[in-house]
C-alpha cells in the first residue's frame, strides 16, 4: 500500500488527468467512482487491480478509443 507521499502523487495525477477530460468522459468518470465508493473489493479484485497496474506499468495499454474500436462499441 502507498505511503501518504504516494497518495498525494495519486491524487495530482488524478486531478491533472480530469483536468483534460471532455464532460461526457467526466460523467462517465463520476458514475464509476461513485461505483467504487459502495463496492467492497474482494481479495481476487484486489489482486486483478495489482496485476493491471503491473500491465499498465510495463506499458501494457491502449486509450480507450482504440478499446472501443478493438470490441466494435
């Protein structure tokens, strides 16, 4: 788990990232943090956000339009 210093980097990334979001993204962005906040995480989605920030870490990702257009939504 993070120290506070590692919180507060969190928290800029965060703020920097919604600061570049067009609304309907923060709409969507609200609606899942909202999601987050009343869902209690089990050890197995514990262990699936670890293993995703790995991925990402390692540069294992593609924004969001090109998910869209990998799953035809």
């Amino acid at each position: 788990m993070e120290g506070e210093g590692g919180m507060t980097t969190s928290i800029k990334q965060i703020e920097e990232i919604i600061q570049r979001l067009p609304v309907e993204k923060l709409e969507i962005l609200l609606e899942i943090a909202r999601d987050i906040e009343n869902e209690e995480l089990s050890p197995e989605d514990i262990a699936d956000i670890e293993a995703g920030k790995t991925e990402i870490e390692r540069g294992e990702w593609v924004s969001l339009d090109e998910f869209c257009q990998q799953k035809q939504l």
